[in-house]
C-alpha cells in the first residue's frame, strides 16, 4: 500500500477492483464506510455481484482478465479532454521526458521484440539523453511529439469506450460514469487485491492504475495511491523479507551468475542499493565480511539469470528429475497451486518432501490422495509439527507497512515448534554436520552470525534486522545511518530504525496522538521505512514545498527552520535539502529518474562519484512499457485489437505441453474466476479443521448465473461436473442473480466462480478447484491466472 489502512477514510472516491474486500480484507471495510459516511463514492469493479458490490455506489461487471481494456478507456477519456492534473503530470511525473525517435507500438507489439525468445530487447523504449550528462532531455511543452504524453496520448486513443466496452463486457455509459465519477471526486484512492494480479497481465494491471493515478495527480496525498490488499495478516512482511525467488530481503535484486562480484551486481542495480547489499552481509557474516572479500559476496550462491525460479518451475523441475528434495513451510501448495495433476505427480518424482504446518495437510499426504497408489510413490515425506500464531510471538507487518509485536498467548501444543525455533534448530545440525569440513564450499556455515539466545530470540532476530553502528555498538536509528564501508549492517535496510534507541518499536499501542487528524498515529506501532505513513509524499507539495491541500497538509518545506517537516515523515533523500536543491525535487526516489513514470523506460541514473557506475535504475516490465490489453491464454473470444497477437507475447506456455494442455472456447465455452471466501482461509488447512466454520460452508461449489443454469438444465443444490483441459470435480451449483451474463464483442460469455478453499484432508473435505485451473504465469512475476480460464459443465450423472 502506498498510504495506510486509516488514511481510507480520507478519499472522497475509492476504486475498488479485482478484490472482493468486505469477505476477504473486512477491516478495509470500517475505513472504506468512515469514507462513505464521509461522502465518498465507492466504486466496484468486479465479475461477481459481492458483499462488496452491495455497498457500493456503482457496480461493474466485468469479464475476468480484461481489466486493461477498462481502465485504458478511462486513461484515454481523461487524456483526450484535458482531466488530467497538468501541474502534477509536467512536475512529478517524466512526462516532459523525450523518448527514442526509434520507439514503436504495432500490431501489438512494442519494439525490440525477439520472437525466437519471447522477450523485447527494451533499448528503443529509453530517452534521448544529453550526452554530457546522460540524463533525459526534456520537452518544453506536452505537445511536443517526442515527449512521454505525447506518446502516451498517440497509444491510448484506440482505447475509445466502444472498444473498452466490446472488450470487457462493461456497457460504455457505465465506463463513462465511472470515469466522470473519478475525475470529479479527487482525492481518489485504488484498492486491489488477487483479483487484478492473477493474470498473464498481472503487472501490466497494476501500471494502469499507476497511470490513472498519475495522470489525476492523486499520489503521494492523504486519500490517494494505489492499495494492495495482502491476503494474510503477514503477507507484507514475508515478501519485505524475500520469499519471492528473484529478492533477497529489502527487495534487493538476487545476485545472477554473470554477476560474480559485488561490483558487478552493483552495475545492474546501482550504487545506491549497492550500499544496502554490503549492509545485509554484514548482518550474516559479522567480522567475517570486510572489503577485501566484497564483504562475502562470494559466499551468496548465484542463480541462472536466464531461468525461471518460480514455483511452476519447482514442480516442473521435480518431474524433470532435476530436484531431489523440497522444504514447504506455511503453504500448501496441493490445494493453492493452479493445474493439481501435474503438482501430485511431481511430488511423486521427490526423493524428500519435508512439511512443517499445523495440520496434516493435503500436502504432507499427496500420497493418500483419492485414486492414488502410494506403491507407486517413493518419496519420504517427513512431516514436522509447526506452532500457530497463538503459540508464537514475533512481527507481523500488515498491508498498510505497519510492524507490530504479536505476544504468545499459549505455550505450543505438544512436540510443535515456532518457524524460528525450526530453522535455529535445523541450522545448528548441519552447521555441526560440516564442522571438520575443509572443502571451500561448506565454509559458508562457519562464516555465518548464527548465535541468537534460547531467550528473547525472537527480538534478537529483529535488532539483526533493524541493525547496528559496528563502531558504536548502538542500534541504527534510521536508514541515513547505514554505510557502504561495513561499518553498519542490517538485516533488513527498509526496517532500519524498528529498534531505535534499543526501543523495539512494534510494540508502541498509542491510538491517542493524531495532530495531523488524518488518522496517522506516528507513536502507534512502526512503518517502514522510516515510519512513514504515506509513500512519495513530497508529491503532496508544489515546487517551492508548498502543499497541493493546505487542509490536508501532510508535509512541507519549513522555510524557518531550513527542513522538510510535517505530520509523516518526509519521503524526501535529505530533510535538510530544500526545493532548492535536486534532492528536493524527487518526490519518486526509488526510480532512476526522481520521478512517477508515465511511460515505464529503461533509465540508469549515473552516479556522480564513480564513472562507469551509476546510482540507482528504473525496472521496465518485460512485457511493454506501456499497458496494452491481452486476452488471456484461454479466452471465450478474439482479440479485437490485434488478433494476430492475442495473448501477452512474452508468455511462455505450456513449458511442458504433456502437463500443461490449453483448452479452446469451442469445448470449454465458460468462462472460470476463482477466489477465496470469508468463511474459510487460504488453503483451509485451518479453517477446514474448525468444525464451526465447516457448518457455514461444508464444501465447494460453483456459483452461476439463472440464465446459465437454465440452459444447462440445474437447479440451485444439483450437483454438476465441471471439466477443463487439465482436470474436473463435482460439485454443487449454487444458481444465484449475482452472476451476470456478459454481451462481449457482440457475443455472449458466461462467467462462472468458484472458491478454491478444499481438498481432500481436514474436517471438511471436498474437490479442488485447482485441478482445473491454469498454470500459466506472468512474464514478470509469474504469478498464475487463476482468476480468467475455460471450463465446461454438465449435470452430473445420477444427480
């Protein structure tokens, strides 16, 4: 989230789409309502007529994965009559910016694109720059044909309502009204969850909300931004701390091979970060990291830079027969993985499966799976029983960056242990297992800080992380603290300053101190960094400093006392430097350029200090820097923008066409969007064993709509078979008003949804939805488009 969970109360209009957040984030809702109260207008987008949808002051229904075709009509409405923030657009954003004479977008692809590899070289999508310089060369005026709007402007006018309308089922007056609605009620704010990011488009989804947002200048201020909603109370905090495959913690890139020193990796991800880097390894290796080993970067094993890590790739390389033993902690994948066939048969390629969770999980027992021969199956699964978060204490950072202490209510039941108390464990066995070994690549366990106490363990792990002035001994206090020289580490850089003081910070409860009014709280708990509660706030000020909402004010430039001050802290590189000096004038200072990027370049900005380096990059998708609408890898239609590019040209699916089979609209004419519920969590490993909420919902179902049931001949309860290319289960058919038939291109779609809570271990057993989705995964992140796939449907026989 770029602002907090209170700071909704503060929009006068929300957008809420691809998240169903009354059932799945309900205390979004006690914010989002305080704004209704308040006057906003709630708008929700969404296939599904929701709990969400019935508080709302305008519905859409859309058809699941064409949310790029929605909103890029809304950009053009706004581009092509002048809606947009002008003073915001030429001042915090790049589009002054001149872009390459030789940049293309044709028949929907961009230039560079490598057909044999399915990737874009990205060079043409970069600025002229000053050769002097290398910074970007400006426009004087928006109207300049090079320049980034005027770009943007050319490739969005395609994008009429009509268009958005045939494409994504929505009626074009509702487009209208929605667009007019966003235009007129500023601030406005975005909330997201699954729903948008489970697409072969996922990232590209995200960029158009980042454009919308731009372009009505609502970053950075009380009321704006872009809000993710994170669908566990820790899904925040584990990806600040790396369980993504490409991140170490921090969000620091993961080194690759043709990356061997820590100057090469700082030349693909700048000296600024570069300085971060040095500081996590000093958190590992203590005295053992010094210069004249890059700090023991050569102790970090490299990754393939050409290869994919994700989790379709762990399966994927287990069936290959090239991973011999797998490690799943707090996951389970046999119910929450996309394409089920092909997970159980690879978990079946294993030598060692070992799963640490509260429950006997369907994971944990993929070999007492309905229909299988456990003969057949050779792996060892070890199964090691994980404490639950009653029986633990520790952080737990929330959507909105918020780091809070969670005490232990109860002592772990049994021979259970805590996450921390498991890896201390395993790390001390086989560090004692290697400790008479002379090889050079079992040194690693020797040269690691491994040494937190059987007490306070848990606050020990966050002083490593928060950090330390290894000259002084004291905590880190903020991250301006940390050094490139190893005099300082931290485990963590963007938590740099939780301990402060040696105070542990998360643990603060004052609900009382709020003079700003807005709902900050700055002594209630911490946010990273920094404890800043709106991101990118500088954009809430002019150039000299003065803010945009005098009312709202959340910081500005204190002429007097010569300093950035407010009611947050100032997102700004030095609270001393004015709007004066450049460092005044980057209100995005985790881009290269300083500034919100309308159109997503390839830019490093150079390092004044050291020659052939430079200080920080911009990320560019791998899929365009600009969002363009693909259909999905199954879709019920053509393409009618480009039909000789349907889908996403930087797809790669089926990796592995024996287990990934793709499904056309001639046998499988519905189509699929899956989500979770309110009543059960995640996978259900949990919640599936509490017979309470099993009485609420004991099992899966299909939800579809009265005109669909009709044809099909079902009645509400009747149970149906529904099949894709990769599987089937059956279920009941709930038939229900809330699913909407949608007039999509002149053609009919019907869409239907199912939960994906079940399987076949717990108190409450049931089919997996997941053995009918999809794999295939975005270029970016690989996420799965779990949320747009074909299905077929028939009456079960005998019911």
């Amino acid at each position: 989230m770029t602002n907090h969970w209170l700071d909704l109360k503060n929009a006068k209009v929300l957008l809420i789409e691809g998240s169903n957040c009354a059932e799945n984030h309900s205390m979004s809702m006690k914010w989002i309502m305080k704004a209704k109260e308040n006057g906003a207008v709630i708008i929700h987008v969404d296939p599904r007529f929701t709990r969400t949808s019935k508080v709302a002051d305008i519905y859409a229904c859309i058809r699941p994965g064409t949310d790029i075709a929605f909103l890029n009509a809304i950009i053009n409405h706004i581009l092509g009559n002048r809606l947009y923030d002008e003073a915001f657009v030429k001042l915090h954003t790049n589009a002054l910016y001149l872009l390459r004479k030789d940049f293309r977008f044709d028949g929907g692809l961009f230039s560079g694109y490598v057909e044999a590899d399915l990737k874009y070289d990205n060079a043409s999508w970069g600025y002229q720059l000053d050769p002097r310089t290398r910074k970007p060369l400006k426009a004087q005026g928006l109207d300049d044909p090079d320049c980034v709007f005027s770009r943007l402007k050319d490739f969005y006018k395609r994008y009429t309502f009509k268009v958005g309308s045939d494409i994504s089922g929505v009626p074009q007056e509702t487009i209208r009204k929605i667009a007019d609605t966003l235009v007129k009620n500023r601030p406005g704010t975005i909330l997201y969850a699954l729903g948008m990011t489970q697409h072969t488009t996922g990232v590209q989804n995200i960029r158009s909300f980042g454009i919308l947002q731009m372009l009505l200048g609502n970053m950075g201020k009380p009321g704006t931004g872009i809000n993710a909603l994170r669908g566990e109370p820790n899904v925040q905090g584990s990806t600040d701390f790396a369980l993504l495959f490409n991140v170490l913690p921090g969000y620091l890139a993961y080194p690759n091979h043709n990356e061997p020193t820590l100057k090469d990796w700082s030349k693909g991800s700048g000296t600024f970060r570069a300085k971060f880097m040095v500081n996590l390894l000093k958190a590992w290796f203590g005295d053992a990291a010094i210069a004249g080993n890059d700090f023991g970067y050569a102790w970090l094993p490299k990754k393939n830079g050409k290869k994919n890590y994700s989790i379709f790739r762990i399966f994927e390389s287990a069936l290959e027969g090239r991973m011999k033993m797998l490690y799943v902690m707090g996951q389970n994948p046999m119910v929450t993985n996309p394409n089920l066939g092909l997970v159980q048969e690879a978990l079946g390629k294993l030598d060692t499966l070992v799963v640490a969770d509260l429950f006997m999980t369907e994971t944990a027992a993929f070999w007492e799976k309905p229909g299988t021969d456990p003969k057949s199956i050779n792996t060892e699964v070890i199964f090691l029983p994980a404490a639950s978060f009653l029986e633990k204490e520790g952080t737990i950072t929330n959507s909105g960056r918020l780091v809070q202490w969670r005490y232990t209510m109860i002592p772990p039941t049994g021979e259970s242990k805590s996450d921390l108390d498991m890896i201390d464990l395993i790390f001390r066995r086989v560090r004692d297992l290697y400790a008479d070994s002379k090889a050079e690549k079992d040194q690693v366990f020797k040269r690691v800080v491994w040494n937190y106490p059987k007490r306070n363990a848990y606050e020990a792990v966050l002083m490593e992380i928060n950090g330390t002035n290894l000259r002084t001994g004291e905590p880190i206090k903020g991250i301006a603290e940390l050094q490139a020289d190893g005099s300082t580490s931290s485990g963590c850089w963007i938590y740099a300053g939780v301990f402060k003081e040696g105070k542990n910070l998360s643990k603060r409860r004052n609900n009382k101190l709020d003079p700003s009014g807005l709902g900050m709280y700055q002594e209630f708990a911490w946010s990273w960094p920094g404890n800043m509660k709106i991101l990118y706030n500088r954009a809430s000020c002019d150039a000299q400093g003065r803010p945009f909402d005098k009312k709202n004010a959340v910081i500005w430039w204190d002429e007097a006392e010569k300093k950035w001050a407010g009611h947050d802290t100032p997102d700004v590189l030095n609270p001393a430097e004015g709007p004066d000096k450049p460092s005044g004038q980057r209100p995005f200072r985790m881009t290269g350029e300083g500034v919100a990027r309308l159109i997503a370049a390839p830019y490093k900005d150079p390092d004044p200090n050291i020659a052939d380096l430079f200080r920080d990059a911009s990320s560019v998708p791998a899929d365009g820097p600009i969002p363009e609408f693909y259909e999905p890898v199954e879709s019920p239609t053509g393409n009618i923008l480009h039909p000789k590019v349907a889908v996403n040209p930087c797809v790669k699916y089926p990796r592995i066409k024996s287990g990934q089979p793709v499904g056309t609209v001639k046998d499988y004419p519905y189509v699929l969007c899956t989500s979770s519920i309110a009543e059960h969590w995640c996978s259900g490993s949990m919640t599936r064993n509490i017979s309470w909420q099993n009485e609420m919902v004991p099992e899966s179902y299909v939800e579809i709509s009265g005109q669909l049931a009709g044809k099909l001949g079902v009645s509400n309860g009747q149970r149906v078979r529904v099949w894709s290319a990769r599987g089937e289960v059956v279920v009941p058919a709930m038939v229900t008003k809330r699913m909407r038939t949608l007039d999509v291109n002149g053609t009919e779609v019907f869409v239907v949804w199912m939960p994906y809570n079940w399987g076949f271990k717990g108190l409450s057993q049931a089919a997996s939805t997941n053995l009918i989705t999809i794999d295939a995964g975005d270029p970016n992140t690989w996420i799965q488009e779990t949320k747009a796939c074909l299905v077929n449907m028939a009456k079960a026989e005998g019911r």
